[in-house]
C-alpha cells in the first residue's frame, strides 16, 4: 500500500511530461507543441535578432535557416536541445525550424524527401541510405552511446541480464534504437533474444512505467529524463546500461545540401561545440535550458539527468570509429546491411572546427 501513492504521483507526472515535452507516446503534431511553446520566444524573435547579428557577421560566417529533425521525449539531443533553449543558435545568426518526430526512421525520410535540412539521429540511418545510393552523411556527432537504460523495480529478484531468462522485456518498439541496444547487451551475456526473452512494444513515459509496474514486463528500457524521474522515486533501479561505444546521434545530412551550404554547416557544428563547452562547466545553466522544455520535471532530477548525458558527449563532436563500427555491427549482424560501409564514405569531420 505504500507504494500506491508514490506511482500514482509518477504516473500523473508522465503523463504531465510527455505532454509537455513532445513525448514519443504522442502524435506528432501534439509532441510539437510542448517543445515549440517552449522554444516559441526563440523562434519568433528570429527576425529581429538575424538583423541584430549583422554586427557579428565579420567574426562568424554567414547564418542562415536550418529545418531542423529531432525524434522528441529524449535528451539525447541534448547538446541541440540547449543551443535552441537559450538561443545559442540564433544569437550566431542561425534561424532553426525544429520539427520533432516520434521514430527515427520517419525523419530520415524527410530528410531524403527534401523536408529537413540537418538530422539529429542514430548512425545506423546514414548507413541505410548509404547503401541505398543516397547522399547522406555523418557530419559530428552529439551523443556517443545508446541512450536507453533496462529498468526494473527495486525488490526485483535480478542481478544481470542472465536472470531475465524466459522473461518479458519492453521496449519503445521492436526494432528500434532500444530495442538494439537491450539485444546487444543479451548477446553478451549468452542469451538470444530471439528465444530467451520476449520483446514487447512498451512505448515511452507512463506507458512504459505502466508496463513495468503492472508485471507486463520484468523491465523496460527507458531514457532520461524518464531514468531519473524513475529512480528519484527509490522504487526502481537500472539493471543494464550499455557500455559500448555507439554513434547514437550523429549531425546527419544530404551531401548535396552541405554543397550548397557549407558555411552553414560548419557555423552550426561551431555553436554546437560551444554550447557543449558551456554545459560541460557550468551544468546549471544546462538545466535552466533543459527545464525550459521539460518543464514538468523536478530541478534535482534534471540536474541528474543532465550530468548523465554530458558525459556521453563526445570529445570535439567527433564520430569515432570504434562507435561507428558497433553501430555497423549491429546493422550487418540484424541483417540490414548486405556489406561493410567504409567509415570515410560516411563520415566527414572536415566541417567541425
């Protein structure tokens, strides 16, 4: 009976977050809506500033408009997420139209359609369109790992990976960036995750802590803020975080587009470096920036979350190799890929400063 009252009050403040900040457990056009009213003072101040900038315009390149794709509910992008809250980009002359979406694989699709500009996304989809024949590349990288962590609650009986035997796990959907990650980590412990374990679609947020809580599913793998929202209730505890190097959220784009823009591009990894610069000594400042998006998120819980995720930015922006060629892994190992994509085919560092 103790514990009602604790879930209860968590699953109301799922529900109020996944609202709030473009939660994947929404349609897209309400998961705009958290984020754009967050960023909404941003983005319609853009004209005056971009004039304003004309003053700075000797010591940086020209700005310009970025459309923008990001999969919402996360903070993986976290390094992007920060230099739009507090108007790092537009200071710099760079007008951002964010577009948040629910899959990954949607964005990429409108990245190749003509819809979007730059993508903040996994590795794996630079791979795909590689061996699809299409031009798109991994210009840097914000976010060097998976991004999803196995809860479970605390009283559960398991030690590791090996005790989840037989059992049934969830994650936000088969097939996705979590669901990859949790495989990997079977894999290494000896099971397959074809045939020890049953993997469900648990969605993200109250969905997700729903499924844990009510045993339709021995854990769930979940992302901040949500690690940290589940943890500051002292009911749950991670099993499993990946360790492995993984090119999880690469800067991505059509070759032919950073062609054409080239200073744009080079300008936008340049703020991008600098806002994680910024968050890196003083993370409070962060959390002012992140709590403007996730509103309904505790300042102590952020404040972890936001320490977690800094610490998985890559030094320099840059994506290295032995993530990529996990990412490669995966992708040949699931059958996606028909053969190896050399790094230098679809990496270019060159525009990072």
């Amino acid at each position: 009976m103790k514990k009602t009252k604790p879930v209860a009050y968590l699953l109301l403040m799922f529900m109020f977050t996944v609202l709030a900040a473009c939660g994947n457990s929404s349609s897209e056009p309400n998961a705009n809506t958290g984020t754009n009213a967050a960023n909404g003072g941003t983005n319609s101040g853009n004209g005056g500033t971009n004039a304003a900038n004309g003053q700075s315009d000797t010591q940086t390149p020209a700005g310009g408009t970025i459309r923008l794709g990001l999969v919402g509910g996360g903070m993986t992008p976290m390094v992007a997420q920060i230099g739009i809250s507090d108007g790092s980009y537009e200071k710099a002359g760079i007008k951002i139209e964010e577009k948040d979406f629910t899959a990954g694989a949607d964005m990429v699709q409108a990245l190749v359609g003509g819809s979007l500009d730059v993508v903040l996304g996994s590795y794996e989809h630079v791979l795909r369109q590689q061996q699809n024949g299409l031009g798109v590349k991994a210009y840097g990288e914000i976010f060097n790992g998976v991004g999803y962590a196995l809860v479970v609650k605390k009283d559960a009986p398991y030690q590791s990976l090996k005790d989840l035997k037989g059992k049934t796990l969830a994650v936000t959907k088969v097939g996705s960036l979590s669901d990859t990650g949790l495989r990997e980590g079977l894999k290494e412990e000896g099971l397959d995750p074809e045939k020890d374990v049953r993997l469900i679609n648990g969605g993200s947020g109250a969905t997700m802590l729903a499924a844990i809580e009510g045993g339709q599913a021995a854990g769930g793998m979940v992302s901040e803020p949500t690690i940290s929202q589940m943890l500051a209730t002292g009911n749950y505890r991670v099993l499993y975080d990946p360790p492995f190097d993984f090119a999880g959220i690469v800067v991505m784009a059509k070759t032919d587009w950073v062609a054409k823009n080239p200073d744009l591009m080079k300008l936008f990894l340049k703020v991008s470096g600098e806002v994680n610069g910024r968050a890196q000594q003083d993370p409070a400042s962060a959390v002012a920036a992140m709590q403007k998006i996730f509103d309904k998120i505790p300042p102590d819980v952020m404040k972890t979350a936001v320490g977690n995720q800094l610490a998985k930015v890559p030094e320099g922006l840059k994506v290295t190799e032995d993530g990529a060629a996990f990412v490669q892994k995966t992708q040949l190992d699931q059958g996606i890929l028909k053969k190896e994509i050399p790094f230098a085919d679809a990496v270019d560092l060159t525009f990072l400063p």
